[in-house]
C-alpha cells in the first residue's frame, strides 16, 4: 500500500470529527505511543480543548472490536486519544522524528482531502 493510502486509511470519524488515534500517529511518525502521550503531557498549554479527544473505555472498546490494527489496545490501562487535525499540526511541531515534517505534510493534505 503507498503511504498516501495508508495515511487515508488511518483517518477515522469520532464524535462527528476526522481524526487519527495515538497508536496510529506513533507507528507513522515512527515512535512510541508513549511518546506522543509525553509530548502531549508536558505542553498542555498546545492542546487545548478540540485539539485532541481521550476515548472513553466504552469508545475504546468499539474501536477495537471494529479495526483489527488496535487489539494491542484491548488490555492496555492508558485510554487512547484521536488527534483533529489541528492536533495533529501541534503534535508533529513538537515530537522528535525524522519524519516528522514529511508526514505532517501527507496527513494534513490527507485531512482535507477526506473532508472534500
């Protein structure tokens, strides 16, 4: 699959919004979810409210019943979170990944490719 593709087939709708889920960023930016949840923890100030959602147990458990790519999230304790768009712009300025910048730049076209 090429990378335009996979990118467009990470982005899911939640609460009405397109979004991308934590684990999916992390395996695209090549680093750990831990990671992003770091990155997002120590600048609250970046993410304000609509930048990103935590899923709810009941919404992580429909997510993993729906897409075979986060049965790793079946037993995990950290509720996962989807990134809007917006998100994703503050979180591929802050993490540390070589390819940072090229991916932003995919998603974010992907984004309003999907919105179209």
């Amino acid at each position: 699959m090429n990378i335009i593709k996979h990118i467009e087939s990470r982005i899911i709708t939640i609460e009405d919004q397109m979004v991308m889920i934590d684990a999916d960023l992390a395996e695209l930016y090549e680093v750990a979810t831990r990671d992003i949840n770091k990155a997002v923890k120590n600048n609250p100030e970046k993410f304000p409210k609509g930048y990103f959602v935590e899923l709810t147990k009941n919404e992580k458990n429909e997510l993993v019943e729906n897409f075979h790519r986060f049965n790793k999230l079946k037993h995990s304790t950290v509720q996962p979170k989807a990134f809007t768009e917006k998100g994703l712009y503050m979180l591929a300025t802050i993490l540390k990944s070589p390819l940072q910048l090229k991916q932003r730049l995919r998603s974010s076209k992907h984004f309003l490719k999907s919105e179209n």
